[in-house]
C-alpha cells in the first residue's frame, strides 16, 4: 500500500526555467470545478478570473454574483493561487496575474462568491470545440 511519505507532488518546471536560483515551487491540485444543470463538468475559466467583476457583501463569502470578462487580463498571463494563513473560507484564496506587464498590475481577486459563478456555455469551450 502506497503512504503518504511515497508521494512526491509535481513541481512547477516553468518556475523553474525562469528561476535563476533554479527553484520549484510544489504545485497543488485546485479543489473547483463547474457543473452545469445537464452534468457537464469543466474547469473553472482561472484564465478571466482576474478581470472578474463581483457583486458579494463583504460578510457573504459563499454567496453572491461574479461576472466574467471574456477576455483574460493580458496575453503572457503568470496565474498564482495564493492562500491565506488568515482566513479558511473562500476569502482567504486569491487569483493574481505576476506578469509586469499585465493590465492588473498585480491586483489579487480572492474566490468569494465562487459558488454565484456563472458562465455562458460559448465562453467554455476548449480548443477542440467541447
């Protein structure tokens, strides 16, 4: 039986081709996905989450509505999923755009109101047309 200590995450080869100090950063497996009505599952569009545009009281992290830019924040987008040592719930996990150049200008948007999140089907298909 494989244990705990037999794992070894995936590291970031793309940090790691940019790091001068040659450091990888462990990645980590994102916990959402997206359901439709009809049983379709699709990953969550991270690529327009920093462009999103949030209707959510502060005190309602779990609750609200997000509307989704269809255009990400810029063309080379470096995404980080930074977490909170600070708060548990969805308020305490943020999408930030660390390209220098990217319209945002680091700004980070934390998942409150993740659970609102809905998307037009046209805005989620895949190269392949699904």
């Amino acid at each position: 039986a494989a244990t705990n200590k037999a794992f070894v995450p995936p590291k970031c080869g793309i940090c790691y081709e940019k790091s001068e100090t040659k450091y990888a950063p462990e990645l980590e497996q994102v916990r959402f996905v997206m359901t439709s009505p009809d049983g379709e599952i699709k990953d969550i569009p991270w690529e327009l989450w920093t462009t999103a545009q949030k209707a959510i009281k502060e005190e309602d992290s779990e609750n609200g509505s997000i509307l989704l830019d269809k255009n990400p924040c810029c063309d080379k987008q470096d995404l980080h999923y930074l977490k909170s040592n600070k708060f548990s719930d969805l308020t305490g996990i943020r999408i930030k755009c660390v390209n220098e150049d990217c319209q945002t200008k680091g700004r980070e948007i934390n998942l409150a109101g993740l659970f609102g999140l809905r998307v037009l089907k046209k805005y989620l298909r895949d190269d392949e047309g699904n």
